[in-house]
C-alpha cells in the first residue's frame, strides 16, 4: 500500500502516519465533531501499523534476502568454475 508514497523513505512515511494518527485523536478528544474523524482515524491506524511493519520487519527481510541472494549467485559462479576445471 505504501508504494504510491515514493517521495519519502519508510521510516518518515510511518513517522507521518503517527503524527496524524496522533492529530486525528487529540481532535478527537478535543472537539465535538469526534465521530466525522473515526473514519479517518481508523485509515491512519491502519497506515501507521502497516508502515511500522514494514520498517521494522519487511524492509530488514528484503535486505536479508538480497545478501542470501548474492552469496547463492557466489556459490553457483564457484560450482560452475569447479565443473569447468
């Protein structure tokens, strides 16, 4: 979902999303016109938990997997060198 948002890095885009999610309550709290916001509240707490799991355990998992894959593309290069000889 976050995709569409490429101007900013994962980590800002989730910061974003708390700091609004953190608005939409405090108005929340703070006005009479509570109930117009739940709908926007309930769209950034989804934002907010889905960027925080993508910075926390997505991203990390990708980078994990580029390495796996390097060392795999390196380990086929040394067979297909060991099978030439």
């Amino acid at each position: 979902m976050l995709t569409r948002y490429m101007g900013m890095t994962p980590k800002s885009q989730s910061y974003l999303f708390t700091f609004g999610l953190a608005l939409t309550l405090l108005g929340m709290a703070l006005t009479d016109m509570w109930l117009p916001m739940v709908a926007g509240a309930l769209i950034l707490t989804g934002l907010t938990v889905e960027s925080w799991i993508r910075v926390a355990h997505i991203i990390p998992m990708h980078e994990e997997l580029r390495s796996l894959q390097k060392q795999v593309n390196q380990v086929r290069q040394e067979l297909n060198k060991m099978h030439e000889q």
